[in-house]
C-alpha cells in the first residue's frame, strides 16, 4: 500500500500544470477537489429534485380530498422523495465533503486511491438515471416507501422495483468505494506528526462512518438481492407463503437502516465540531470524548435496529435489549451536545452563517433527541410507531444533523474552495427563512402524529386539516428560501462573490486547511506539511 | 450582529411557547380508554416532561452563553478545553435518568405482553384494502370496509364529520372485558392502529401476532391502518364500538342469527342444484351479512 502512494506522490510532482479544460476535466479527473466539486453539484441537483417531490406531497395534503395527484403517484413520490434525499443528496454530499476536506486536513496531497475516487462518483448519475427512468415506465414507479418492506415491494411490487433494485447496488457499490478511499487515505496519508488524537474532529467521524459504511452496505446489497431472487427465481427468503419470513427483511433492512442514520449525522457532528470552535475562538471542548462519543454511537448504532420493529411483534425480552440499547444512544449523543455548549460557554462568540447553521443544528437536533429519547420507550412506540410523530422526529433529526450541518459547511468552506466570500446578508436571510420554514413544517407533525395521523397517506380525516396546512406553508417556506443558497452557492463558484478571501478566511479558524492560500490550489500538500 | 441576537432570542421563545402548546389535548396523545392506553400516556407524560426539564436546562446554559459572551460585547475567550469532572457528570446524570425512564417502561410492556385470561378472542385480518374480523368464540365473522362515499373523496360531495373514519361494519365489543386480538394478514403488512384503546400490532402475513385490551368506557373509536399497504393504505379505517355487556350479547345474537340463516339459503341453493342460482344465492347471503 505505502509503495503505491509513494509511487503517486512522485508522479504528482512532475504533474504540476493545472487541470484539464473542458468536460473531459470532470470525466476524467482523478483529483480529490473535482471530485468533490462533482460529488457537491450532484447533490445540490439532487436535492431541489427531491425538495420539488416533497412540495407535491405537500400540496396534496394541503386538504382532504384529492388536491393534485392520485393515491398512487402520491405514494411514488414520498418513496423518490425519501430514496434521492437519503442516497442522492446527504450521502454524496458528505462523500464529497471528505473528498475536498480529508487530504487537505490531514496534510494528505490527494486522495489514497483516486481512480476509485473517480468510478465512485460516475456510478452516481447512472444509477439515479435509472431509478429516475422508472417514473417513466408505463407501470408505477417504486411506490412502497424508502423502506421497501417485503412483500409489498416483492410479490406486490410494480415492475419497475427491478430497476429499483440495480440502482441500489449501483448506489451501493459507490458507496462503498468512497468508504474504502476515506479509510485507506486517513490511515495511510496523514503527514508526519498527525497523529490520531490530532486529526481534526471531521476526520475522525468521517472515519467511524466510513467503518459503518463498510460493514452495512453490504448488508443492504444483500438484502435487494434476497429481493430480486424472489421476484425472478422463484425463491421465498420473505414469501410467508413459501415458507420465508417477511420480518426477515424488516430485520435486514434495519441492520442496514438504523447505522445508515448515524452515517447521515456522524460526518455532520464533525462539521459543527470544526464550525463551533472557529466561531466562539476558542479550543472545542473535550476533543477526546467528542472522539470515544463518536466511536460509541457508532458501535451502539449496530445494537439497536429492532427499535424500528417494536410493533412486529417482537417478544418481550427482545424489545428490552434494544430499548435499554437504544436508550443508551442518548449517553454519547448528550455528551456531544454538552462538548459543544461547552465550548460556546466562555468563548467569544460571533454569528457568521455558518455558526447560524450551527446553532440551528444543536437545537433543532437536541430538540429531535428528545423525540428520539420518547420513541425509545418501548410502551409508547406503540402508539408512535408510523405515525407523523416518527416523520416529525426523523425530519427534525436529519434536516438539522444532515442538512444544517451540509450548509453550515458549504459556508464556512466555500470562500476557501473558491476564494471568493459571500453575502453575510444572504446568508443571513438563507438561514432565518430555513428555520422558520423547517420548524413550521414539522412542529406541527408532532401534533398530528399524536393525534393519531398515519405516514404515507395521500388523504385524511378533517381534523388534522388545520395542521396539514401549517406543514404545507412551512414546506413552501423552506423549499424556496434554498433558492437563495443556490444563487449564493453559484455567485461564489463563478467569481461573482462580494470579495476576495483572504487565507484565514474566519478569524478563529484553526486547522491545516486554512494554512493554504483561497483559493486552494488545484494541488496541494505535494510536500507533506510538518505538525506540530 | 445585534439584531440577530434579538431574533435568536425571538426564536428560542417562540420555540418553548410551541413545545408549551404540545401539552394541551386536543394535540396530544390521546389518553384512551384502557389500562395500557393511560399507561402509555403517563409514560409519554414523563418523559415530555423530563424533555422539558434537560431543554430549560441546557438551552438555558446556551442562550446565557450566547448573549453573554458575544464578540461583538467585548467577550474574550478563555482558554480551558476539558474537565473531567463536568465530563463525567455529564454522563452519569443522563444515564441515570435513563434508568429511571427504563423502570416504568420495563414494567408496562410486560403488561401489553399479557394477553392471558381474554374473555373474547377476535381474529383480526388485514387485506388490501380493508378489515376482516372474526369472533371465534362466537362464530362471527364478516367484513369491515370504508363507508366513505367516492364522491366526497374527490370533493364532488361535501365531506361528512367522519371523512375516512367510518365503515360498514364495526367491530362491537363489550364493556370491561378483556378482548385478545390476533393480528395477522392475507396480502401484504398492515398495522392495526387505535390510538384510544393504546393497541398497535402489525398485521404480517404468516404471522400471528397478539395483543389485548379492556375498554372501560362504551363509545366508537376511531383508527387507521398503520403500515404502507398500497395504494390505498389511507382508506381502510378501523372502528370499534364498545357497549354494554347487554348490547353485545343482543349484537352477537343477531349476528349468529344472520349467519345461521345464510347457512341456510346455501343449503336450499345447493338442493336445487343449480349452479347459477348457487351463485346469485351466495351473493345475496353475503350481502345481507355485511348490512347487518
Ligand atoms: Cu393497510
């Protein structure tokens, strides 16, 4: 491995003109920055596709009674808006902060291994064109929800659901890749003197996510196939009727569902614990257990997944371990949010965007702990279980520890990456109208769940009405206050910003990355950097 | 810089005046009309409540932090980066209260896994889209579907007061008795899901799954089916009719009378032996067996 590395420095350095003009650039490259400029783009694509799908569901459930589409394409767009959210936007979002960010914070010249670094992003657009390509298909598009739950999306499924099917392994196999390039590149090319405990936060949850990403795509690979071999050959892994176990797959979907949502939110815990600091000029707050906290919602994230099963009927003993196991999450997570609290107490604290973001993140996320911390309860996941208080709770927890923490990085990193500031003012006006937005979509979802409003329905009883178009407003709110981000985003790129970017860029940050003129170079740390 | 904190602070507040608004009924869990139904409430309570109280307290120390040490005031930031006794604090606390959320919690899913001693058993069997239910006991058995006229779903009618809450046929249980309920599914997963009577339970095919309750009140409940069944998951509602012990021996004597003279058209039909009458007879039995 490490001749292999040294065999690429080498070359790098005969390598010194910049990058190659024209689409072959981006087709071609194999440099961790384009890479992860490809990987951002795809995702901010991806995310006003799958924002404009759930302004449709939105608008459908403005009232009862049919508003805009029918119960079937209804149900195609909560599954489309779910799928590209989860494997379209925060995944490659957060791949593509770790390619921009990894090597440039560990004094790293690119990544471990780039031409994977390459096939790993091209297989993103191929395998969302197919999935995309179903809702052209005569039949249905997927329509059984993100979860796919067996026999629904089997015995019962459209036919699309095979094409469905490739483009999650496709997805799948990408992911993996990334995961293997972030790890080999963190234990192989961190410069002389970064020693574990001082690589900066980000690295090391991107490092525990890609460990959980390893060992559970796999899983969910395994489990469309299980899916495809009983569409076509005639096996029964979930068929009741042939001697399978529809809970079968509910138990492999989630050991695959459950370390996916710490792999959403753990590279995001590293964004806050690099944004947080700067902000407050001042050192974060217990690094070390910041750093064994991460490693412990990571390992505890495997022992927890029947909590999405409470209601299947699973016997008593078994819904202790996981209830007391998922109880237990809220340890490490409390420590997290008490670090960071930490570190803003006695600081001296400024409100750029990004620390905006951050603080948003922290409130919106404790706030959807709690929920967490209730759905916990056993007893009371019965009455929670697939309702909008499950919605409620996974928005709350997603768009602020996936979401926020994207944008609060996308801020605190672009004028480095493209040595260009933005508008403060804009950015100002992006995070107030995002807040306001999100929490009038899903505060109310709370209500309507205890209220006893099920998920996944195109249509409802009146009295949840009054709420349903609190959610749909707020919705609105939100969606298009990210048109903002996008022309701030674009203004930036194309070197329309508001100023140049000097190499602090923000006066208390601290890290590798910043010791780099803005913008940072096509190649950097071609030398390795000495630290101290 | 200012005018931002001011928003902040405008924010936090409207914030905990939402959270304040969650406790009211009407937007709450329901607290039901069965013992496990008040249990779960309570539990709910608690735990909302020790929400509240980790909110004020860590959300206190983060608005003071905010407002008080802003550069923009002259804060200087001091330089300490770790305690371990605060460290540790922080973590035993949590996990403390924890296990005190743990007890109640423990001890009333052995109760909702109690299903013993059931004075009725009723089968109960999701299918794409509606509601079998069968009396074993009793040898009741019939089919519950959505009363809810097109019409009115797609606004060519106005919506009655129980739009997609009302079915031909409800389930009629007694007062104060236990019912079991065994849950299980012909086609894909349902949820059999009634928010006052504290009972969800998957519907699974080649499953059965138990679960139980005592309605203390009479009165007709209302709920929905619980997992994505389809495309029409939202129109297979659950109603439930809880009546006096009298009220449900008449109710069961009616049906079983229902069902005894279909039994006895069948056998009429099949004595004529023709298989088209057979067909129309069988027809109507159903018929008279749902309106009832
Ligand atoms: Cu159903």
């Amino acid at each position: 491995m490490s001749e292999g590395i040294l065999d690429y420095g080498d070359h790098s350095h005969d390598d010194h003109h910049g990058p190659e003009k024209g689409f072959k650039r981006w087709l071609f490259t194999t440099n961790h920055k384009d890479i992860g400029t490809l990987y951002l783009t795809f995702s901010l694509v991806m995310f006003f596709i799958a924002g404009f799908m759930a302004l449709i569901v939105r608008v459908e459930l403005f009232e009862p009674g049919k508003v805009l589409v029918n119960p079937e394409f209804f149900n195609q767009m909560t599954t489309m808006h779910g799928l590209i959210m989860v494997f379209g936007v925060i995944m490659p979002a957060m791949a593509g902060l770790a390619n921009w960010l990894v090597p440039m914070m560990i004094g790293a010249p690119d990544m471990a291994l780039p031409r994977l670094n390459n096939w790993s992003f091209w297989l993103l657009p191929f395998a969302f064109s197919m999935l995309f390509s179903t809702l052209l298909m005569s039949g249905p598009a997927p329509d059984f929800g993100w979860t796919f739950y067996a026999p629904l999306s089997t015995t019962y499924g459209p036919k699309s659901t095979d094409f469905f099917i490739f483009s999650i392994h496709m997805m799948g196999a990408s992911s993996i890749m990334a995961a293997l390039n972030i790890v080999v590149t963190i234990f192989n090319m961190r410069a002389p003197g970064m020693t574990w405990m001082k690589m900066p936060v980000f690295v090391w949850t991107w490092l525990i996510t890609a460990f959980l990403l390893l060992a559970v795509m796999p899983v969910l690979a395994g489990c469309v196939t299980m899916m495809l071999m009983d569409r076509h050959f005639h096996t029964s892994f979930f068929n009741a009727a042939g001697g399978g176990d529809p809970i079968l797959f509910q138990h492999v979907f989630w050991f695959f569902g459950h370390p996916e949502v710490y792999i959403l939110i753990l590279p995001g815990f590293g964004v806050i614990s690099e944004v947080i600091p700067t902000f407050a000029r001042k050192r974060l707050f217990g690094y070390a257990s910041m750093v064994y906290a991460s490693a412990m919602i990571g390992i505890l994230g495997f022992a927890v997944w029947v909590h999405h099963m409470f209601t299947t009927g699973a016997p008593y003993g078994a819904q202790l371990f996981f209830m007391y196991a998922t109880m237990l999450v809220a340890v490490p997570t409390g420590i997290k949010v008490f670090n960071w609290i930490a570190t803003i107490f006695r600081g001296s604290i400024s409100f750029e965007t990004p620390m905006l973001f951050a603080l948003g993140f922290l409130i919106m996320f404790t706030l959807g702990g709690f929920s967490g911390l209730m759905l916990a309860l056993a007893p009371s996941d019965y009455q929670y279980r697939d309702s909008y208080f499950v919605v409620a709770h996974f928005h709350y927890v997603l768009v602020s520890g996936s979401l926020f923490t994207i944008i609060a990085a996308i801020y605190y990193w672009l004028p480095k990456w493209t040595g260009h500031t933005y508008s403060e003012r804009l950015g100002q006006w992006h995070f107030w109208l995002s807040v306001i937005g999100m929490n009038l979509t899903f505060m109310p979802m709370h209500f309507l769940g205890l209220a006893g409003m099920p998920r996944r329905i195109p249509d409802y009883a009146l009295q949840f009405t009054d709420f349903n178009q609190l959610c749909t407003v707020g919705a609105f709110i939100f969606g298009f206050s990210q048109l903002i981000f996008l022309y701030i985003v674009i203004t930036s790129c194309f070197g329309k910003g508001t100023g140049k970017a000097s190499s602090q860029v923000w006066e208390g940050a601290r890290g590798l990355e910043w010791t780099l003129p803005s913008p940072v170079p096509y190649h950097t740390f071609e030398t390795a950097p000495t630290i101290t | 810089m200012q005018k931002s904190m001011t928003r902040l602070v405008l924010f936090f507040s409207l914030c905990f005046s939402a959270v304040a608004a969650y406790a009211t009924p009407g937007i709450n869990m329901p607290y039901g009309v069965t013992p496990v139904s008040h249990e779960i409430y309570h539990l709910h309570m608690a735990c909302f409540y020790v929400c509240c109280a980790i909110g004020v307290g860590t959300f206190g120390v983060l608005i003071y932090s905010l407002i008080k040490f802003r550069k923009s005031k002259g804060a200087e930031a001091a330089h300490f980066h770790e305690h371990l006794g605060v460290e540790i604090l922080w973590t035993v606390i949590p996990t403390l209260i924890l296990v005190v959320l743990a007890i109640p919690a423990t001890i009333i899913l052995k109760d909702i896994h109690n299903t013993e001693d059931a004075a009725i058993t009723i089968k109960v069997t999701g299918y794409q889209w509606k509601w079998k239910y069968e009396y074993l006991d009793q040898g009741i058995s019939f089919f519950s579907n959505l009363s809810t006229p097109q019409d009115q779903i797609n606004n060519k009618a106005p919506k009655g007061e129980w739009y997609l809450l009302e079915v031909d046929n409800p389930v009629v249980v007694p007062v104060n008795e236990k019912v079991r309920l065994l849950v299980t599914s012909d086609d894909v997963m349902h949820a059999w899901w009634v928010p006052e009577l504290g009972v969800k339970q998957d519907a699974i095919p080649g499953f059965i799954n138990e679960n139980w309750f005592i309605a203390t009140q009479p009165g007709t409940y209302r709920g929905q089916c619980g997992e994505l069944c389809g495309v029409n998951h939202a129109f297979m509602p659950i109603i439930i009719k809880v009546v006096s012990q009298d009220e449900f021996k008449t109710w069961v004597s009616a049906h079983q009378n229902v069902a005894d003279q279909s039994q006895h058209t069948q056998m009429l039909a099949l004595s004529q032996a023709n298989a088209a009458i057979l067909k129309k007879q069988n027809h109507h039995a159903k018929k008279v067996e749902l309106r009832s």
